[in-house]
C-alpha cells in the first residue's frame, strides 16, 4: 500500500543514511520518529463495494537521515500571488533546518523562480535572527513573482551555492517546475533533495484538505460580505450588496466566504452557470429576497458567469486571461430588472475587497497548519524523500508525489456535491448545476464531506 | 459675543420655558448647568494684530426647558451615505430623550427624507430596548438614501405624529433641508425644535474638529494601505500599491489616512493638481522611491486628477458627476514610465476599499463623539434652540449656527496649511500646490493645526 | 464495519419514515443523499500489522425520514460555559429545521438545563426572522448555566411542549444528561430523538478532530500572547511574560495557541509535570532563552503544576475544584531564581486572558463548522437516529453513539504524541514528560497528526 | 499674552539662529513657517466675568533655527511603562530629524533612564532604514524601564556622544527628570535642548487634551467589556460582568471606556468614593438593573474604592503602592448582596485585561498625534526652545513649559465637571461625588468639555 512514487532513495547508497542522534540535532531530541511504512488511507468514505486503494505516506521525522546536517546548504523560494502564511513557512523551515537538524545555511532565493538568475536579486541568508518576527507579517519576506521558471539558471544557481535541499513553495504551476527541477538533478546525479509546499489562495490544489492561508482569506473577505450587508440593508429601497472574490476557475474561496458568513443570498461560482431570468433565474431570487427581508447580498467569484459573458481573447501581463467584469455586469442587470419588475429602483453596492483578502498575516489555524508543513517538509526531504509535497489529508501530514498532485491539479468545485448542496441550503438560490449526467464520474470535492 | 443667530427664542413666550426638575428627568439628577452666556471661542489662534472675533454658544443642558417633556414627539432620520457612527447618534439621542428628560415618544424616519412620506416606510417607534445593541453594528438602523428632500410631505409628517422636535444627521445638503423645515415650522408658527447633526465620511463639514465617524473611516482605510504596501513590497520587480479611498472634492481621508499609515510615498487629492512627469512629477518621485527601498504605496482620493482627466458629463443617479476613473489611470501610467525609462517593468497593485471604510462600526473615540453629539442636541433643542447644529469646535461642544455652517460647507483642505506641509513631509513628495497668491486669503485648515 | 450502536431505530415501525420529497422541505430539493451504510474510517494511519476496525457512520440526509415535519417540535438548549459558535449553531438549527424540512416549531431552552423546568425561564421560540443576525454575536442566545440537570423536569416539559426532537450543545457531562434523556425517552417510549453537539473551548471531547469554538478560542489567545511578548521584549531588564490560558485538565488551548504564536518560549500543561530547577528545569530554560533573546514568553494552562502545588481540597459554586495558582506562583518563582542567579532581575509581566477567549464571535472556519454540525444533526434526527451526536472525524462529518464519546472523554493530550513534541521543538524547552512505560497503550493525541 | 517661560533662547547669541534654507533640510521645502509670536488660547470657555490670560506658545517650524543640523547629535529615551505609540514617537523624530532637517546621527537610548549609564546597553544607532516599520509593532523599539534617574550618568553620555538635542518620552515623573537635565545643562552652559513628550497611560498628565496612546488603549479596553457583556447576558441567573481598567490615582481610562462601549451600567473611579448599599449604594443600583435588563456590567479602576479597603503599607518594586484588590472585592460583595436579597444568586464574572490595553499598536487617530507631537517637538528643539514639552491643547499643538505641565499633574478627573455627569447619564448610577464646597476651585476637567 506503500506509494512508492514518492521516495527517491536511489542516491541514499552512496551519500548513506546517518544515524540519529541527539548531537545532530540543535538540542532537541526528538522521541516519536515515523516509520516509512506508516501511511494514511486516502479514501476513507466506505460504503457498499468501496474497495480502499489508495494511501498516502505519513509525514514525519525518520530514524535514518540521507543527508549530513553539517554539509547540508538548503534554499527556498516562494513563487506566484501572495498568500497568508508564506513568512510562517519561510521561518518554520528556517528553524527547523537550523534548530532540529543544526543545518547552519539556508539561503532564501529572492522574488519567485526569477531570482534564482537575476543577477540583481542576491539571496538573503536565512538565519533564526533574521526570521525571528516575520511570522506576524502578511506577504513574503522573500519577495515573490510570476513565471520565470528557467531550468539552466537554477541549477547554476544550486551548483554555485552548494544547495542539497530545495523548498520550493507555489501552486500547480511551481510545483510543476519543482518537479522538472527535481527530475534534472536526478538526471545530472545531483544529491538534491526538492519538496514542494502547495500554495494557492484559491484552494484549488488537489488531494490535500485544504491549502494554508485559505481560511486566513476566507476570514478576511468576511468583512467585505459584512460592508455588502450593511450597505444592503440600509441603503434604501432595495438594497443589493455585491462582493466580487477571488477564484478565476474554482469557487472555492466564495463558497467558503459565503457559508462562513451566513448572511450571503445567491452565491455565483465558475462551476456552476449563471442563469439570469426565469423560474431558475438569480434576478427572480433576489427580487424575492429583498421582499422577504428587504435586501440581499451577492458573493460572485471573479471567474464566474464565462458562459454568459464570453471569453475573453485578452491575457494580461502573467498570461492570465482578462476575465470578464461579473461584477459590474451583474450590477447593471440587477438595475434593469428592478427597473422593469419593481415599483422603486434597486440601490446596487459593489464591494471589491481584492488583494485585502490574501495579503493579510495568516491566522491562528493557518500559522500551526504551516508550522506542520514546514517541519514535515523537512523531516521528508532530510529522511532522502524528493520529487514531493506536503499537505493535510483527512487531517493527518503526509508525503504526496508531485506528478499525483499535478494530475488532477487545478482542481475545481463537485457541482454535484455536499459544499455545493451546502451552499444552496443556506442561500435557497436555485440550483443551475448542470443534471449529472448518466456514468459521470463525481468530480472530487474536497473540503466539506 | 453671544451669536445671536443660534437661538430662535421667539416662541417661548407662548410655551414658556420650565423649571428643570429631578421629577422631569428620567431619576437623574443633572447638576452641572450650562449658561446661555457661556461660549467657546473660536478663533484661538492669537499673533500679532489678531483680533478674536468668532465664538460659540457652548453647548450643554440648560437650566430652563423650553419643551415640556410629558408632551414631546421627538423625530429622528438619518440622511445620505453611511458612515461609522449613525447607530450611536439613533441610541443616544432615543436614551437621552427618554431617561434624562423623560421623553415617552421618539419616532425613527425610515429611509432617509424620503420616510417622512413613502407610504411604505412607516416609522420606527424608539424605545430603549430596541436600540440597546444597535450601536455594535455599522449602517444606519432607520435606514438611509439620498435626496428626497419634500416640504409639504415632511410638515404633513410632523403634523400627523405631533412632532415637535426633529433631529436630523446628515450632511451639508441634509443640513439645508434641515433650515428650509425649520423655517417652514416658524413661518407656520408650529412649535418645532429643528437640530442638524453633521455626518460627513468627507470630514467636509466646516467649523468643526471633525465629523463623527471620521476617526473610524481613517482607521478602516489602514488595512487597505496596508495590503497595498505588502503587496508592492512582496512582488518584484517594482512593486507599487495604489489605494483609491473616498473624496470626491476633500481629500481628508486621503491625507489622514496616509498620514496614519506612514506608509505612504504618494498622496493625490483634489485640492492639489496632479503632475505626472518633470521635475515636480510624481511618476519620477515614484520611481526615486522605488530604488530607495524596492517598492512605493501610493493613496489617492476618487476625486483627484480632474484637471488631468477632465470633468465628466456624465452623472450618476444621486445626480453626482460621475468621476473620472483615476486609479486606472494612474495605473497605466506608472505601467508606461516604468516600460520607458526602468529596465524591468513595474508590477502594481490596485486595492478599492470603498464601502468597506464607512459600514464598519463606530471605534471608541468616535462613539464617545456621538454620545457627545446626540446628548448636546437634546440638550439644545429642550432648552428651546432651533435651526441649530453641534459639533467640536476647538475640543469643546458648541452650538453652531446652520446658515454659518452650510456657508462654507463643502470645504477642502487648504492647500497652504500645516495639513498639506505634514503630508508632504511624510511622502517626501514634490510640492505641485499652486503658489499662494498674493492676497488670497487662506482656506480654513480644518484639523491639525 | 457499520456501528450499529449509533442508530437507534427500533421505534420506526410504528411511526414509518416518509419519503423525503420537495414538498416536505422548506422549498429546497436536496439531490446530494447519503446511504445509511456508508461509514467513515476512524483509524487511517496503517503500518505494519495494523488492522483497521473503527468506523462511524457518515452525517448527512438520508432518503427516508423518521418524523413527519408537519408534526415535529424541535427543542434546543446550551449548556456550561460559552464557547464561541454557540449562535451559530442555534441559528442553523433553527433555519435547517424551518428551510430544509419545513418544522413549523422550533423551542429554545433558556439557561441550559434548568431552563426545563424553572418556571420564570419561558422558552423562546426560535424562527428564522428571530435568529437572524445572532450568529455575528458571541455567547448564547437562549443563555447557559452549569449543571441542573433533572430527569422528572426535562420529561415534563418535553411533553408538556409536545417536543420530539430534542438538540443539547454541550461537553461530556451535558452529554451522558443528554443520554439519559433518550434512555429515559426510550423507556417511556416517548418517540424522542435526542441529539449532542460536543461544545467544550478545551477541546477535551474525544473523537472528533476538534469541537467548535476551538480554533476561534486559540485565535483569541494570541493577543494576549502578543501583549506578553511585548512586554517582555520592551520592559528591561530580563522581561518574561506569562500568560494563563484555559484548560482545567487538558492542555489543547495552551499547546494550540503557543504553536500558532510562534512565540512562546516555554509551555506548561497539566498533562506535564512541571520542573523548576536542575537539568530538565524550566527556570533555567528561561534564563537561557532571556540571555539569547533578551526576554522570554511563558504560557501556562490555568490546571498545570497540581502536582506542584498540591491538589486545592476547595471547590467552587459549580463543584469545580479551585485550582492552585499557577500563574502567581511561577512570577515569583522566576522573580526568586532571577534574583539568586543572574546580576539584575527579572520583569515579570502576568496576563490573564480569561473570558476574553470564549466570549468573542467564532471566527469563520468555526461558523462553517458550527453549520456542518446543526444541519448533520438536524438531518440525523429526522432520519430516525437517536441518542448520538455529530462532529469531524478526519475531516468528514460523522454520526457517534453517545457512549463512545463519553467513555473516554474528557480526553488530555497525549505527552509522547506528536503534539507536544512540536510543543518541544519550537519553545526548545526539556521534556519533563515521564518517559513511555513497556507496554503503556499511547494515549489518543488527537488533533496534529 | 506670550507665556515667556516656554523659550529659553539665552544661548542663542554665542550659537546664533542659521537661517532656514532647503540645503539644510532633507530636500523637503518647508514654505509654512510659524512665528514665535503666535498663541493658543488656552482658558477659551468664556461666559459673564471671565477674562482669558492663559495662552500657549504655538508649535510648528520656525524660521531660525539654534542649532546647526550637521553638527547635530540628537538622542531620544522612552521611561516608565509602554504605551501605545511610542514606537510611532521614536519613528517620526528621526525621520524629521533626519529627512526635514538633514540631522546625521540620532542615537536611541535603551531601557529608559537606565540606559544613560548601565553599561550593557549601548545605545542604537537610529537611522530611516532602523526604524522603518517600528510603528506597526506596540512598546517601545528602545525598550524602557522605569525609575533610574540619575544625573551624573545622563550628562557623561551626553558629553560622551556630544549629544545637543534631548527628546525624553515619559510621564510627569519623567518630565520631572528631564527639567532637571535641562537645568543642570544650562548650569553647565552645555547647548543641549531638551524636549519632553507627555507619554501616560492614564492621561493624567495636564494641559493637554489627551496623550497619545490614551485612544488606542480606550479603544483596546472594549473587547474586555464586551466580554464581560457576553458573559453576564449569557450565563444566567443574574449574570455581573465586572472589568477592572488601569488607572491608579485618575479614572479616565475607566470613564471613557464605559462611555465608548455604552454597555456598562456601573463605573467606578478613583475620584467618587464607592458607597455598596443604601440609598446611593451601587450594589442595589446594580440589582435594580440585573432586574430590567437581566444582566449588568461594572467597569471599575484599579485605584477605585482606597476609602473603603483602606490604603495599602506595602509598596512594589517600583515604589508604587500596592493596591487594594478592588476587583475580586467587589466580586465577593455582589455574591453576597445577591445571597442575601435575591431568591436566586449571582453569577459574576471578573475580566482583568491588564497589559493588553497598553502593548497594543497605535490606532490610527494616536499614530497621526504621534506624528505630529514629534515633528513639532524637532521644530521646537531646532528652534532653540528647551525646557518644554508638546502636546495638543483645544486641538491645536503648542509648546508647554515643563514645571507648569508638571505642577498639576498628575491630574484627576473633575467629579463635578461634565465627563462624571455623562458616566451618570448613561450609567444611571447614583452620583456618590461629595457635594461641591462652597468656593471650592473646580480640579480641571480635561477632556469632554
């Protein structure tokens, strides 16, 4: 049961495995060590014919050590968007190769996978000083920035800095590099163990429970959802508040928000399309709504409504597509139908919070949840692990291989699943989730169940 | 030195002023008396050849009541945009009305001018148990909307629910309405006691210290100044966050949140024209500020850049012009300096927080002001003042004069005072105010000084 | 694999389950259904030689329906001590029953279990409209108090109102109440459903991965640890703060909030035994820690030290022991120690919290677990299940028999768990930890694995 | 009208004034320059028979300036225990030490007075770069202590780093202190200007309309009243939430917290003598309230209640006297009361937020005050006034002289002036201020004027 993917120990006969000890260590000796056998059950939902398969490597620190504390130089970069938690990581995997381990270098790599070549971007040494307070800070102390993976670049950059252990901390996108990079110093007979830690605001890396910083974010829109709310229910006749959330393909972060809230009457998300009037529509909705109780709140993912707006041709400096204005569209076709259908005009606020929601520093959940990452992602890559990820599964720290969570990586919403089903429960919006077709295989959706 | 302009006495004669009595009171014994006679100065600042002139009634509870509280109607309505604070006006003026002088009846107008005659709004009975908590939350409880200013439907109101006092939040367009039925109430000889309490997230309200709920708005816009500096100090290469913050013709927001921050390199507002290139310009202050420490936070108020961008035609439905889109436009603009005359391109961040600055609930410092507020307009308007609002005026509550106060109502930040220096001195940013002319007389800078 | 103790279904053949269908329910078609056959397995770590046994059966709507809504009366009430969350669940409870299945009545209990039967206590009726805004609000709606339990009292009013559902959110002694309430119902063959919702803000409830209220609770700690550090770091010489946090016998709350600060320097919980002095002592951990850094931070749960200073033979009004102070005790024996071994001595600053952590609002990933928890019981007892209660067992909401949860509740931290040496690795302070006896059965560590 | 005792220019002529140039500064060109001959109008309440003579010397830049900024050396020191905004205070004196004037070297003096002397706190070199981000973070980047004034120490470090400029932060102790220095400087002909800034917790320092810090920690106070709110609304029967607030010898943290939260319905204060029963007593006012509303809250000062317990002998390490434990007092008392006349006892709750009212960052309405109380401490220095002190007085900054600053300070709130009477009115608790004596001079009331 053993995913054997994960472990590349290849290398482990010539650069062997030390043993243990205390004085190998920064003090610290650490009693309870995880066996390589140890795994945890994937699918853990049974029922009539389930047939459990799948298992994921526990996480854990390991007797045998494939590399030597006192020769190991270990780097880190942080790449893509911001997200809360990033300077909790950068610090916890700086303590834990320094005071766990007694590694004595660790190199931050400045601005994304740019900085690895951008002769401007020298690395900053990490020390425990140096990170000792940048776990109460939002963003990344690294500094972070879009694309410029370049293989050539990188690998000059851990051959000159003698780097043995790369952490590298993105999306699905850098821990596709991760894993390229990865595979070239297994390819070129480097000892370098690399590990991925998945990050991405919009919780769309598959297979793990939930991606750190995401319930920092959904925290914080929660204030946008408030301003809509009471901008809605005192702005009279008809007040309609809309808040726009992250999410360019997966709703994770509205349906989160909108839920955690309570108060949100039609929740709009990539996943599921827009219908705007008749018996399914969300004007008709809302109408009813602000009848019921005099106003209505809106959360809409920024990515929703692509099938009533068009895709747009346009990308943007990252390659992103420019993503149709939902917001503003909405905005006005609530105006025209409370024009057509209703005595008094609605009175439309439109709240943005944007980048308040992900540059905030983590909260408590997300600053332990990166603490476990970090400390995991050491004891993996120090026990001879490469070409991996960490992350919760079913709430327990386990190894992932890369190419696995890659797969099925973005992921998106389960139309047809319990969060959705949540959502309309507390919204009582209609439901314009596409029927299931016949033999359609349930798309995974991670977080409620 | 009393300003006679305050007081409309002239009805006492018929209803004669009574004695203030424990037995009138709600069971609290008010000790400390405040005479007609006393006054705030307003003109403190003395130097040589100054003359003081100005001062204000001073606010406080009199020793004789024009009203007799057993047969008082009291009336509130909240006007206009939201703003921290409405609910502690609604709650003390209810609590002050009813325990310190034994008011039976108080009467919330729903919605704005326009609840004192839309059928379907009926009018809120105001008790103490329902506005026990109601000062937790943001908004308005009596609900807002702008405009809807109509005579014949307001004296209908105060005629049919035998009001004969009428306390009315709003701003200086509110605050005109307020004279006009004040007026109206004279000239029909109806015994109504008419008091405007100033409520401008602007901070445009002239003579006094501050607006309530100002202080709050300023320290809402912290979190978005915030997020903008962390996202332009995390993503390379040159980063710049861009916070656009209420201020259609008063960038007291702007300037007072920047200058809480202290984060901020550039500040635009409408009172001083925007430069963009040359020797003055702000997109080379930008870039000096970026090679000094990597990144640059620029606030700019929604109203700034009209000389720039030019006036629109266009207006909004509250009949306000709609403004130029100068966020953007700043945005593209640093997009092209950068591209010009930086070897790597800018990365900038646009954060709105609109709405989210002005629904938050009141903070401590502003509740105590609306205490302040709602107990001294009480306190005015049982004495037998009319036609009158309060506010601080040097740190002291006053009485103030309608007609005086919408006189110079809108006001600006003067663009030669200390406010503007102290901006200027933070940001480190090119003076482009135009030079003083010789004899023009210097706008009233309203706050620090 | 079924646990055939969770359903108690036997009363179903005189009172049949009826199809579920979209008029029953308030308007909602729920697609999303669960078999009563699908479980979730508890035991997912697996190594060699495990055998998976445990199971529970998995929370959510089930096709057929025990109770007819158009003739249900639900019951609510809240036990013990606050806990943030307690209105969100009482308010999804409230809609879940009123949206989801159409429940006409819904009763809230006031004042926990005194409140069936204290005659001045009348029960509040809960409707949507009535609970709309209570979940922004910390505490309990419908009031708490400890104890009070009583069979004869309960029963009565359960008939009196005619209540067949019956909801108790509480700990494990409200729980083993709740349990008799169903065997005494089962007895009488009252056709009741009882439902428990495990509230503790210890987290000393065993089996679930966490209660609700918890994380925002560990939120709520970390401004008084952050008070503590800095008035440790900014008071010279030698600063330590201490900080007290909640946690009788169980040490999550200290352990949780120490981990997500990143800031503690020394952890004491009563599962630990305290050493002041000598090797392992935390005294001179401190000294070094002071000598590093130039101050330290302590937090130390309220039950920690007992066998210190000795077990208290006094007991409060709720018959809880009064625990010996801790907190006082260490500020001076850190004065003491400071004053014999170093050149100055220290500036110790205590913090006490208390109540500040469990009188706030749950923050939202509690809100959408408090949802999670009210609509899975809610879909629990209308199906026909009895006597159980609802709650997260990795990460996947779960059914559990009462008796399992009370058997080994309340639950402690396990001292050579996983938890406490993350504890360990980041204070870097001895373990004091009895070591592991041959054969001692490891105690359930329940929440970082 | 200029109070001549604020400038002590005699020195002026062997350094003579510079004339101000933008050479001088940092680039910034300073075009609003303030005259010496400009006042503010201290005593601006004026009624029948008053006669205004008190005046201030007005802050602001001057045209010339004392000291010469390339030969300037300036240090600054913060005493006694944190406040918030002292980082905001050490932050904005370099930078307009720094960038307005183009001073080279400022050195932060560690640890409070302490730090002139103790040999193991050198002092910190304070640059832009040093302090950049400092004002985000509460205490004091200089760390402080209190007490640990002496002379000889202080004026060796001067002469050892040829410091000329003194900015001392601290209350009326520490202003105290630096007089003394300014004194023995003047004695000594050694040019040194020393600026003190009014830092107290307590605002208890007179004169000026409040001190910084005093609205953050007003503001940080309400979360425990809220708690206690929550507490006793929700533990029933007859729920008592009591806070205990700083505030030794002068109760307005207390009063001004209370009047913020509008939530509490006894406050108690070091000015008005506790009465527990009878007629005044609070302990029946409090009954009389639990039976209205259901609950009460009781906001107390630490110093409260001396003339009921009984002054303490015993004295802490500071000097201050211990004082009587007030809260747990009260505690007892309520049980008792409630024992004895109600037929169900109380439930009372204690919640002491001690420190984390004080260690928490400046709000941003403090970090605008900061900002101001520092720029205009420099531009008093430079401009050769010494032996002052800053502050905010009728809204407008002035230069204050020290030995009148501390001769009524440390002051206490007026129980005959209008603050108490606003507590009163919204507390409705019986008014226990001994009645005024005849020709008794009114203390002066500070702030709610």
């Amino acid at each position: 049961m053993r995913n054997n993917e994960v472990a590349y120990t290849e290398y482990t006969a010539d650069s062997p495995g030390r043993e243990r000890s205390p004085s190998q260590g920064g003090g610290s000796d650490y009693n309870k060590l995880i066996s390589d056998r140890e795994c945890i059950i994937a699918d853990i939902r049974q029922g009539p014919g389930s047939r459990s398969t799948r298992a994921y490597v526990r996480a854990g620190p390991r007797e045998h050590l494939h590399f030597d504390p006192s020769s190991t130089v270990a780097a880190i970069v942080t790449c893509g968007g911001l997200c809360p938690g990033l300077n909790n990581v950068i610090r916890e995997l700086t303590n834990t190769l320094h005071y766990l381990y007694g590694v004595k270098k660790v190199l931050g790599v400045r601005g994304g996978y740019a900085g690895f070549y951008n002769p401007e971007w020298e690395p900053i040494v990490l020390t425990p000083e140096a990170v000792a307070n940048i776990h109460h800070d939002g963003g990344t102390f690294l500094g972070s920035s879009r694309g410029g993976f370049q293989m050539d670049g990188t690998i000059a950059f851990l051959e000159k800095h003698k780097v043995n252990q790369l952490f590298v901390i993105g999306g699905d996108g850098t821990h596709r590099g991760a894993f390229k990079i990865h595979e070239e110093c297994m390819a070129r007979k480097m000892n370098v163990g690399v590990c991925g830690i998945p990050k991405t605001i919009d919780n769309d890396v598959d297979h793990i429970d939930r991606s750190f910083g995401f319930s920092s974010a959904v925290q914080a829109a929660q204030s946008a959802i408030r301003t809509a709310k009471t901008e809605a229910m005192c702005n009279l006749p008809n007040g309609i508040g809309i808040v726009k959330l992250m999410g360019r393909s997966a709703g994770f972060v509205a349906v989160h928000a909108a839920m955690s809230s309570g108060d949100v009457d039609l929740c709009l998300v990539p996943e599921v399309p827009i219908v705007l009037g008749g018996e399914k529509g969300c004007l008709p909705h809302l109408m009813r709504r602000v009848r019921e109780q005099g106003y209505a709140v809106v959360v809409v993912a920024e990515g929703a409504g692509e099938e009533l707006l068009g895709e747009s041709e346009e990308v943007d400096a990252s390659g992103n597509k420019k993503l149709p204005k939902i917001g503003e569209f909405l905005k006005e076709k609530i105006g025209e139908y409370f024009g057509k259908h209703s005595k008094e005009p609605a009175t439309v606020k439109y709240v943005d919070p944007s980048y308040m929601i992900r540059s905030c520093p983590a909260n408590a959940a997300d600053s332990l949840y990166c603490m476990q990452l970090a400390q995991n992602a050491v004891h993996g890559v120090m026990a001879g692990y490469t070409g991996f990820s960490v992350g919760l599964c079913n709430n327990r720290m386990v190894l992932l291989p890369i190419p696995e969570l890659c797969e099925t990586s973005p992921r998106t919403m389960d139309a047809h699943g319990r969060t959705w089903e949540r959502v309309l429960s507390i919204t009582r919006q209609p439901n314009t989730a596409a029927p299931k077709k016949k033999g359609e295989k349930a798309k995974y959706a991670p977080m409620l169940r």
